[in-house]
C-alpha cells in the first residue's frame, strides 16, 4: 500500500502522473511562499522603528536582479502549463488498443456494459495493466464518475456521450463515487471497482454469462431495428453505408465535416435529422424513444466493428 497521508492509493498510471504535477505545484507554491515569508519577516525585524540599519540606500534599480525574478518564475510557471497541458490532453485520449466500456449513470447507480456482454452494477471489474475506455451517459440528471485511487472523474451528462480511459496499474479493490449532487440519495451512489489479473478477469466474464457479447446483442438490434434496410448496399439502399465509417471524417449536407465518433453514432441514431449525410436525405426515423441506453451502446459497437479485419473473420455480411 502506497497510501499516503494526502491522497489515495495510486492505482493507475493516471494516478502517478498527476500526483507528481500536484507535487510540483505544491513544491512550488510552497517554495515562494516561505520565501515571501521569511523575507517579509526578516525586513520586519531589521527595519523595525528603533533599530539602528542602514537607511540611506535609496530605489535605483537593479536590472539584473529585475530580469532574474521575472524570467524564472516566467519559465516556471510555462513549464508548469505545459506539464498539465501535456497530462490533461493525454487524459483525453484513449490508446487505440483500449478496451470499451459503456456506464449508464441513473438516481442512483451506476450500470457497466462489457464488449463481451456482461453487465453489471456499482461494480466494475477491470483487468490489470490495460487501457479502459469509458463512455458514458446518464438517464437522467448529472452524474459524475470518480475513482479516487486512479485520480479520474468525469461528468456523466444526459443527452451526450462523455469518455475517459484508464490503465488500472494494481491489482485491488477500489472506490467507485459519483461526485456530482443527484438527488436524495447521491450519497449511496456508491460501487466498488475491481482490478484483476487478465486471467482471473477472463474467469469472472466467463462465469454466469449472460446472452451474447455487445457485438451479437448489437446485431440483432441492427435488424431488429431494420438498420439493414437502409444502410445495406444494394437498390434499396438509401442511407450511408457504415462499413468502415467508425474514426473517419463525415461531411454533412450543411458542408461542415464531423468526425464518426460515438457520440456522434448516438446522435445520429437517436435524432437522425441532426448531422444529416452530404447527399442523403433526413429519411431516417427517430429513435430516441424506442431505444435504451444499453441498447444504444450494443448498436454502436456493433457498427464500430463493420468493415473492420475483425467482421470479416467473424464472416458477417458487409451492410
Ligand atoms: Cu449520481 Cu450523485
């Protein structure tokens, strides 16, 4: 246990990275602070009313001590900038290689999907030393997902996917919070997170196996839906083709260009008129009653994964 006095165990790479620049602010805030101190209290003493110093020097200037003071803490505070710059945009982006997790947040719980199907609550159990990525959204009000031991929180918003990734770097039993007031019971929205080895990992979603993974589920959603219908190249064809569409830039009727993220999949599943396709007309239904959350995120990693090497193994028709 590595648990110091000020903060949690640190149980991910995020959690050394960012304890190090709190250090390093705290390192240097505390350096000038004694150092404005014990000045200031040094002048007060010898400069007292009484005390016979020295008072004849008078303000001259004193351009190398001028230049000293401001270029250093200058240089200081970009490298300081450029340090937390450097760790919150790499927060920000998930390694290609991550593995995908959905969480739904609702009053008041917290539901996690598993790319191999399993779903659980308040509990998520992660492998060790592997990239996770979250996205998120709530059914209701905001939420916010905090596990201290990894030193990541991100709001959970509703209407809107929200991301963040973590590489889990001990093996433990952890806090899981939701850190933005909810409602009456925001204090027991509580779960525990679960970091395993790969193997034992691979165990827990092998037992009590629910139906299908994220990818089958999805699926059978996207014909149950009649996505088919639409989105199959061939005469009937009238919507964009998905094969390959995950990552790639879209160019929308209006000219502007967006990029096929997950959020912009939920979006346009949701609420089709939204970022209508150059050269496709707003035929497509809304969805947003009909499908749920948990639904929504099988669908999306279900056209995630068309067009990549992988359906092709997995010997599935190009849509
Ligand atoms: Cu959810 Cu507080």
């Amino acid at each position: 246990m590595s648990e110091s006095l000020f903060m949690p165990e640190q149980a991910s790479l995020q959690a050394v990275q960012l304890d190090a620049l709190y250090y390093g602010l705290m390192g240097v805030t505390v350096f000038f602070s004694l150092l404005i101190t014990v000045l200031l209290a040094v002048f007060a003493v010898r400069y007292r009313k009484g005390s016979t110093v020295n008072r004849t020097m008078t303000a001259k200037g004193f351009l190398a001590l001028e230049l000293t003071w401001t270029i250093i803490p200058l240089l200081i505070g970009i490298g300081l900038f450029g340090w937390g710059a450097k760790l919150y945009v790499d927060g920000r982006t998930p390694p290609d290689d991550a593995m995908d997790l959905y969480v739904v947040g609702l009053q008041w719980m917290w539901k996690i999907q598993h790319p191999q199907g399993k779903q659980e609550n308040n509990e998520l159990h992660v492998p060790v030393n592997r990239p996770v990525k979250l996205t998120m959204i709530s059914q209701d009000v905001i939420h916010s997902f905090f596990i201290p031991a990894f030193r990541i929180k991100q709001d959970v918003l509703p209407g809107r996917y929200t991301t963040q990734w973590f590489e889990a770097t001990k093996v433990g039993e952890y806090h899981l919070f939701c850190a933005e007031y909810c409602g009456t019971s925001h204090a027991s929205m509580i779960g525990k997170v679960f970091v395993m080895e790969p193997a034992e990992y691979e165990r827990w979603l092998s037992s009590s196996s629910t139906g299908g993974t994220m990818l089958s589920s999805g699926a059978q959603l996207f014909s149950r839906f009649a996505c088919n219908t639409c989105h199959t190249e061939g005469p009937s064809q009238r919507g964009p083709s998905l094969a390959g569409l995950f990552g790639k830039p879209v160019t929308l009727q209006n000219g502007e260009s967006v990029k096929a993220d997950e959020e912009y999949l939920r979006e346009s599943i949701l609420y089709s008129n939204a970022k209508v396709v150059e050269g496709y007309q707003p035929i497509m239904p809304l969805f947003a009653s009909q499908i749920a959350p948990d639904q929504l995120s099988q669908l999306i990693e279900y056209i995630k994964s068309l067009g990549s090497p992988d359906s092709l193994l997995r010997g599935e028709t190009k849509p």
